[in-house]
C-alpha cells in the first residue's frame, strides 16, 4: 500500500495520544508539501520501544517529530537534563523529551526501566545506532530497556528514496541479545537513508 497520513480514529486504542490541535493540521501540511508518508500499522500496545533507523541526517529527527505530532502519537525520547533549562525546555518537553540525568547513581537503561515501571503507557523513541555516521555495531542500550522493562520492539524505518516512513512488525526480545540484534537489523537491510543504508 502506498504510504498515508492516519487520522486519530485510525490510531490504535491502547496507543498513547496527544491532544488534537492546530499543530497537528499545520504538521500534515508542512507533511504533505515534502512529499511523506506512513506504510504500515502501528501496533495497539501501551508500552513499546520504538526503534528508527537507518539514523544519517538531522532531518530524520526533523521528519520523526514532523509525523509523530501530524498523526497525534504521543512517542517520547531521551535528551540530556541540561537541554531541559530556558529556552529550549518546555518546548523539548512538549515534543515528549525525557531528561536523562548522565551523572546519577543510575545509568541511562536503568533510569529507562524505571520510566516504564511508572508508567501505564510508554512509547519511547531511539535511534539505535545512536550517532548519523556508519556503525558496525548497534547500541545494546535499546535492546536492555525492552527486554527488562518487559516492551516489546517496534521498529520503524526511513526510507528516503520513496520519502515513506516503514512501520515494522512487532518484536520480542529473547534472551539471546545477539539473535535478536541481528534479526532487528535484517528487517531494515531493503532502507535507505538520506546518506546510507544500515
């Protein structure tokens, strides 16, 4: 199917929300002039780990938030405590920005875990690869937050030749980190990024 835009009734029920608004409009229009689109279903959980990749240009965060406020998913990330001062954070954290503390007792998976033991609902967003330039490894941290917060994996692909952006099937973690790694990486192997592939 070619790639569209959900409207709120098409979201999944149990899928954590944001209120509708003129941000909303202004961001399926901003959507549409640039030519992108969903293929796929989101899953109808109210926990996950939403993972994107291939990661090779800041326009890919800018295309992320672009949709995640155009279709009302309310799909948080991690920024550090200090992007959270005047005047960038109530605008980080409208966007669904959570502050990691980098220098507490706890490490950033551990802090993570706890979110989603807080919460009824999560979706957190991560770039697995964790930088823009080509790996030869992903960052494990992702894979750590799901397995022991008990979330499944959601993985979600840019595609830039075609300007969709892919929804994944669902995916639970094992206790084979390894396998699963590269099960993950085998479904992004067919995307493209705007400078690379994974």
């Amino acid at each position: 199917m070619k790639g569209h835009l959900l409207t709120p009734a098409q979201l999944p029920p149990q899928m954590p929300k944001l209120p509708d608004g003129w941000q909303r409009r202004a961001c399926r229009g901003v959507l549409r002039l640039g030519g992108w689109s969903l293929t796929g279903e989101f899953p109808d959980v109210p926990r996950l780990v939403l993972i994107a990749a291939p990661h090779s240009s800041w326009w890919d965060g800018v295309w992320g938030l672009l949709i995640k406020v155009a279709i009302g998913a309310d799909v948080h990330f991690m920024a550090k405590q200090e992007l959270f001062r005047w005047p960038l954070g109530g605008l980080l954290r409208r966007l669904g920005g959570m502050a990691i503390d980098r220098g507490a007792a706890k490490g950033v998976v551990e802090q993570m875990i706890d979110q989603f033991h807080q919460r009824e609902r999560l979706w957190l967003g991560i770039a697995p690869e964790g930088t823009r330039k080509p790996v030869e490894r992903w960052r494990s941290g992702f894979w750590h937050i799901a397995h022991d917060a008990g979330a499944p994996i959601f993985p979600v692909a840019f595609h830039y030749p075609d300007k969709t952006i892919q929804l994944g099937p669902l995916f639970d973690t094992s206790t084979d980190m390894g396998a699963d790694l590269a099960r993950l990486r085998a479904f992004y192997l067919p995307f493209r990024g705007k400078h690379r592939d994974v």
